[in-house]
C-alpha cells in the first residue's frame, strides 16, 4: 500500500501500534478541528455583530447624504465628523481599492466593517442609487459616540412623517441595534433630565446600554407628558457562541472522528475477515485458498503463516492421496493374477467341494476388487481438492436422473420395492457422473437395510434441490450420525460388514456433495421409519465450479 511506505518501519511492521498511532492522529485532528470550527463560527457571528451595529449609523447618513446636494455634502460630513469623533468621507466606487466580493456585498446593500492598520474601525456603504461609496474610520466606540449617534437619527427621524418614521424604524431595527418609539426613560430618570438630552440607562447584570432621546423640546418632568420617545437598545455586548452551537459543531466534529476510527479499523478488521474467510474455504476443503499479503506488519506475517501452513497441508494431503492411488492400482495386478490362478483350477477340477470354495474365493476378489474401486474414486474425488480442480456441470432433470439410478439398482435387489414419488420435474445443475454415484451410493446403501421398501424423492426449494432416500430399515442412531460419513467408519448394530459395504460409500457422497457446494445429512424416515438421507444441492448457472 502506498500509504504504508510513508511510515515508519516500526509501525509498518506493528499492526496494533500503526492503529494506536493513527487513532492519537485522529484524536488530535479532531480536536484542532474542533477548535478551528469554534473560532470561525464566533468569527463569522462577530463580524455579523459588527456589521449589525454599523448598519444604523451608515444607513442613516447614507440616506441624508442622497437627500442633499452634492455641494453640501463635504460640509455636512465634516460637521458630522467632529460631532462623532470621526472621519466621514466620499470616494468614486470604481476607483475605490477593493475586491471583487467586497463589491459585491456593497452592491446588494450591506455595510462592510473592518480594520485599518492603525486598529480604528473601518466602515463602508454605498449610496442607494449612486457611484458613491461613504467611508468612516473611527477608533473604539465610546457613550459620548452612541449619545451623538442617537441625536443624529432622532433630528433625521424627526424630519419624517409618522408613517415614514415607523417604516424606516421597523426598516433599521436588528437584534444588535433595536430601535422603538415608546414613553421614554423610566420614571425614577425622568425628573433629572431636559427634553433636549438623550438619556443613557445601563443595565449591570447584562452589561447593557439603552439610549433615549425625545422628539419634544419641552421638559420631560411632567411639561409634556405626551412626549414620543426614540429608543434605542439594549445594546448587548457581544456574547460567544452559545451551548447549542457549541455542543452542535462538537458533535459533527466527533461524527467525522467516529467515522475516521471506523476507517481505521474496519482496515483491519477486513484483513481479519479475510483470513476467517480463507480459514472456512480450507475447512470446506478448498486446499488451494491463499490469503493476498500485502505488508510485512503482524497480519501480513500471520497471512504469510496462514499460506505456508495451507501450502504444506495441500503437499501432505497430495503426497497421501498419491500413495494410495499407487498401492490400489498396484494391488489390481495381483488381483488380477489370483482371478486368473482360480479360474485355471476351476477348469482343471471337477469335484464340487472345491469348486465350492473357488466361488467363495473368487467373490472375495470381486469384493477386494471393489473395494479398490470405492478407494480410487475416493482418492480421485480428493486429489481434485487438494489440487483446486474444476467441476464441469451441466444442466439436468433431477427425476430423469433418479428413475436411472432406480433402473440400475432394481435388478439386484428384486425382492425390494424402490419407488419414485411422484411429482414434478426438477432441474438442477451438477457433474452428471459425480452426482448419479452419489445418488447411486444412498440407493444402495438404502437397499442393504431395507426390510421391503425404499423411497426416492425429488423436490425443488427456494435456491436448492433437495433428494432424498428412506428405507424402512432399523435406521441410522443420533449419536452415529455424523460418524458414519467418514472415511472406513461403520455401525456397531445391523448395519455391519455382513450387510456389505466398506465405509467408503457415504464418505464419497460426503465428498461429492461438498465438492458441488452443497451437503448430505440423515435423519429417520417419517414415512418409513427407518433412515432418510438427504442430498441439498444448490442451484446456479451452468458454468465450471471451483473444486472444493
């Protein structure tokens, strides 16, 4: 992996220590970005402060500016420079220095704030309807300033209609800056100020101002009880991100870092799930399965391990099934030769006695001869394992396949009823060869311990083929179930050496059905009583199967 050559050579060859670290960089990611997700969203909340609280102001002297000639405006902005402690001045748009999205801001009517060089505060708007873009620079904002402020809107808001005024209120009122007409100050403050002054009211617990200044000239001590009230405020300070956004950008933070974690160790999970899955197959017996190795850390080395120890398996199982393919097809010449020494004595003797044991013999040479015929295909059926050979299957119909087995088998044992259920067709994808020998095999067997009856069924299920085979025989004990399909295993009651048979016939259905991907239980008959065995074979596509 590209990746793994970026590291060190220590935490490309530990596992568990690679994750340790990568899980502290995660950790640590995660909290850099978390912080930085703090500062830019109180960033971005200030700034929408700031430009809340410059909004009045510059609105307002925006408007008066468009409202007078432009003779008058110089003189307008200077008057109104030294009354705020400010510099006020007009600058032409197009020669104005400032960016392209500045521009933008300004043209769909926003005030920008920033900072100069010096630390003043830095204010832009652009007249409604003109080229003209007003600049004020001013240093921190002082009462004195706010008190200026209010007097400036209130004598502009002052000149306009009822009507007018309440719009242009509702127009300029924001949660920074909010603007209202009511009755004026408290009543404890109202005998202590003239008309003409704005009234300033702190509010400690909050650390806010509120401003108030009246439209009337009379006396507020009770003079003009009907006098209309500009109000401005609370002014709030500027308050940090609350617990809410907080706790929502810590939880998308930790979202991100659940799922870099999770990253991290499906990686190794995956790998781990690899060699479980390569485990299983050789267990199914697919000796060919290796796992890919792709680092040198603990499971790549384990992966190494894994491959040797399949590897060596496969050899010694190759080496086994090799030997005996030799010894069985070394012992059919002798076979061969003491067939043919019983036949020279039966054609040179007449006398029934021996003739008598000269048949004897010459069954167990049939006997040893099929016994080396059930260890061939044995051994055939365990080389292709071992070796990852392929299945060559094709499509056939499973009741055609059972009434031929049913043919083969009925003339050696006429004093048996073999029936085929009725029902309908199936058909299912398998080695034709491989899985009528099979078949054949549970048949037979069925035969040797039927008292009178033996039963074959073909059925299709959902994704499988199911065939069974019941005979009314003494059945099969739940404790011998799973031994009797290996290799050379036998019962201790009826169903011995004197029913015939050599243990290998279900060892290689066993095989058979494995090899196919499929699978053969027992279990007892409800029908007959005696044993059922059963053949599940899955359905798929006619193509080459990978050997089990």
């Amino acid at each position: 992996m590209p990746l793994l050559r970026l590291l060190p050579r220590t935490l490309v060859d530990s596992t568990f220590l690679r994750v340790y670290v990568l899980l502290a960089i995660a950790l640590a990611l995660a909290l850099g970005l978390s912080l930085s997700a703090i500062s830019l969203v109180d960033k971005v909340r200030r700034e929408q402060y700031h430009e809340r609280l410059a909004e009045v102001p510059m609105t307002l002297f925006a408007q008066r500016l468009v409202a007078m000639p432009e003779a008058r405006r110089a003189d307008w902005l200077e008057s109104r420079g030294d009354r705020l402690a400010a510099d006020l001045t007009l600058h032409e748009s197009r020669d104005y220095p400032m960016g392209y999205f500045e521009r933008l801001r300004l043209s769909e009517g926003h005030t920008l704030v920033g900072r100069t060089l010096d630390g003043n505060w830095e204010l832009h708007r652009r007249l409604p309807g003109e080229d003209w873009l007003l600049r004020a620079e001013l240093g921190d904002v002082s009462e004195a300033q706010l008190r200026e402020l209010v007097r400036v809107s209130g004598e502009w808001l002052q000149t306009l209609s009822p009507s007018a005024r309440q719009r242009w209120l509702e127009r300029l009122s924001n949660p920074a800056v909010p603007l209202a007409l009511g009755d004026g100050p408290p009543e404890e403050m109202s005998g202590t100020v003239s008309g003409s002054d704005v009234v300033s009211r702190s509010h400690p617990a909050e650390g806010a101002l509120s401003l108030y200044w009246p439209f009337s000239h009379g006396l507020v001590s009770g003079a003009v009880p009907e006098a209309e009230w500009l109000t401005v405020g609370p002014l709030q300070p500027y308050q940090p991100p609350p617990v809410p956004v907080l706790s929502l950008v810590v939880v998308m933070v930790f979202g991100i870092l659940s799922v870099v974690v999770y990253l991290i160790v499906r990686g190794v999970e995956s790998r781990m799930t690899r060699l479980e899955q390569a485990a299983t197959r050789i267990a199914g017996g697919r000796l060919d399965t290796r796992v890919k190795v792709q680092s040198g850390d603990f499971l790549g080395r384990l992966g190494m391990a894994f491959n040797g120890m399949a590897a060596q398996v496969q050899s010694l199982l190759r080496a086994q099934q090799d030997m005996t393919r030799a010894v069985s097809h070394e012992l059919r010449t002798p076979v061969a030769r003491i067939r043919f020494a019983v036949q020279m004595v039966e054609d040179m003797t007449d006398d029934p006695a021996v003739r008598h044991q000269l048949r004897g013999v010459d069954g167990d040479i049939a006997e040893l001869d099929a016994l080396i015929d059930e260890i061939l295909t044995y051994a055939r059926l365990d080389t292709n394992a071992a070796n990852g050979g392929g299945l060559e299957t094709e499509s056939m119909e499973g009741r055609v396949l059972s009434e031929r087995v049913i043919a083969s088998v009925s003339d050696l044992h006429g004093h048996l009823d073999i029936v085929l259920v009725a029902g309908p067709e199936v058909e299912c994808t398998a080695e034709p060869r491989y899985l009528q020998r099979a078949l054949q095999n549970l048949v037979t067997n069925a035969c040797r311990h039927a008292v009178s009856r033996v039963r074959v069924s073909v059925e299709g299920e959902p994704g499988l083929v199911r065939f069974d085979v019941e005979d009314d025989g003494p059945g099969v004990p739940e404790r011998s179930r799973h031994e009797i399909f290996k290799p050379f295993a036998r019962l201790d009651d009826s169903r011995d050496r004197r029913s015939g048979g050599y243990g290998l016939g279900l060892s290689i259905v066993h095989r058979v059905m494995v090899w196919h991907g499929g699978s053969v239980m027992v279990d007892t008959s409800p029908a007959l009583g005696g044993a059922r065995f059963t053949l599940l074979l899955p359905r798929r596509d006619t193509a080459p199967v990978r050997g089990a």
